[in-house]
C-alpha cells in the first residue's frame, strides 16, 4: 500500500535538507536531535512515574544511562533498550520517548543505555557496551525494582544489538525487534524497492557500515542471522512495509521459527523506518507503536514467574 499520508507530509518536509550521507556524523547527529528531540512538543511525551540517570558496565569502562520506571508498587521485569541510529547517530535523549512508552505501556524499567558511537569507536565497541550492560542489570535487578526478569529491546541498529546481546546473554526473559538490522551481507528485495524515499535510504546505510567499519558483514556479532538462534528468549519482531531493512528483519523472524523460538511477528503497511518515533506526526504510526509495545508487553507477561 502507499505510504501513509501524514508520513508523506513529514518525508516532504525532511526532503529539502542535505541527505545524511553528505554530511558528517557530528552533523547527523545534530539534524537527528534537532528532529526527535527539538520538534517534540511536551503535550507528546508520555508521563512515567520517574526518571534518574545512573552508570551501567561498558565494554572500557562505565556508561551513562537512564532509568524510567512505571506507576505502581512493583516489582516489574527489566528492560535494557539500544537505541537506534545505524551505531553512528542517536542518543539517550532521542529515544527518550520510546524508554517512556514501553516502561508505561508494558509495565517495566527500562534503562536506556549511552552505548558508544562508530566512527569514534567502531565495531564492536557498541556491541560491547551493549553486552556488558544487560549483564550488568541482571546484577541489579533488585536495586531497580525488577522481578528477576530482565529482556532487551531496540530499533535499527539497537535492534540489531538486542538480537547480538540475547544470543550472548543466557537467561534473558524476552526481545523486542524493531525494524532490526540483521544480515548486513545479505541482498533483499526490500533494499530495492524501499532504497529511495523513505526516510533511510541505501545511501545511508552504506554510510553507517562505513563508519562502523565491521570487516566482515556475516559475522554474526554484526549480522545475527548467521548466529546461534535455538533456545533464545521469545521475540516480537516488528517490521515496516516501506523499509530498507523489511525483509531481512522478517528473515531472521523466520530463522527464530525454524529454530523453535517462540515469535509474534508483524509488519506495519503503509509504514517506514522509524515510525516509532513519528507518532506526533502520524495516527497511523502512533497505532502502530502503541501495539508494538502491547505485543512486547504480553510476551512479557507470558514469561512471569
């Protein structure tokens, strides 16, 4: 189906600046804060009981974080979330609204983690950061207020490091794919037909392996569809029809299957890449994101106790 018509006014309105791989990655990720960050209105950020800032283990060291926690006594699971942004862009507070949305809607702590960014550090830096987190929050889950469950979940490439970090990681409750980054070597009918025009084009993407430089694409730290998939914790894999990465996201939803994980896989029509963060400018995208979360929430559910 089409893209749907209040993305198209917002790809409209995107359309005239300087495309991301023109530029360089301080720049990006300046025009990348100036769209998540300063065009949010306060009327759109969802409300959550609190939010501190605290220290998780890093691949070299501490990193930021940021911790949100829902209304109620608890306890509730643990949520590591990565965010998105091709391991180059992004940050704790471009994602701040997705960190609310899943404390809020499935009933968790989220701990957003400042993992580092390519080319500054280049692969597997982030990945690191990502590993050591998650391990570090199954230490902590009593002094957060979990319940002893701790899952992962991300978008992108935050998807990809929640994919990477739930086979490295035993003894995880759930993950949450949003439009992942699975299988950077491989060749999908979506990256042709969605390579232009949607937001992430493939342009862009080449410019984001660039700078996170793995040296080769099927390593399974960097493509987690050539990984270990028996016995990982159940998924919910979401997808967009009008993404680059669409189909190789479905893909790895299909090898989890074949592979006996529990999945509840979805893709959005009329959607593109980052519809979680568009809500603001789109009813459609905010339905969407609204039953990500609700799917990630009952396969949380699922996993108590």
């Amino acid at each position: 189906m089409p893209v749907d018509p209040q993305l198209a006014g917002l790809l409209s309105l995107i359309e005239g600046g300087t495309p991301m791989h023109q530029t360089d990655p301080v720049t990006a990720r300046t025009a990348f804060r100036t769209l998540a960050v300063d065009f949010r209105k306060p009327e759109d950020v969802v409300p959550v009981a609190s939010v501190s800032e605290t220290e998780v283990a890093g691949g070299d060291g501490p990193r930021a974080a940021r911790v949100y926690r829902p209304e109620g006594d608890g306890p509730w699971p643990v949520v590591a979330l990565f965010h998105g942004g091709g391991f180059v862009i992004g940050d704790l507070d471009t994602h701040d609204n997705l960190a609310r949305r899943i404390c809020r809607d499935a009933s968790a702590v989220v701990v957003s983690v400042d993992y580092r960014l390519a080319p500054e550090h280049p692969f597997p830096a982030g990945l690191e950061d990502a590993l050591a987190a998650t391990r570090d929050l199954q230490q902590r889950t009593e002094e957060l207020g979990g319940d002893g469950r701790v899952a992962v979940a991300g978008d992108s490439a935050g998807g990809n490091f929640a994919a990477v970090v739930s086979q490295h990681v035993p003894g995880l409750a759930a993950q949450l794919l949003i439009y992942p980054a699975t299988d950077g070597g491989g060749d999908y009918p979506s990256r042709t037909e969605n390579g232009e025009g949607y937001f992430l084009d493939l342009p862009t993407m080449l410019w984001f392996m660039e700078h996170y430089a793995p040296q080769d694409p099927a390593d399974p730290r960097f493509s987690p569809i050539h990984g270990p998939l028996e016995g990982l914790p159940p998924a919910v894999v979401v997808t967009a029809e009008l993404d680059p990465l669409r189909d190789e996201g479905e893909a790895y939803a299909a090898a989890l299957t074949a592979a006996g994980v529990g999945v509840d896989v979805q893709r959005y029509d009329g959607m593109i890449h980052g519809f979680v963060d568009m809500g603001p400018f789109s009813a459609a995208a905010e339905q969407a994101t609204a039953d990500t979360v609700a799917r990630f929430a009952a396969v949380l559910g699922s996993t108590a106790g």
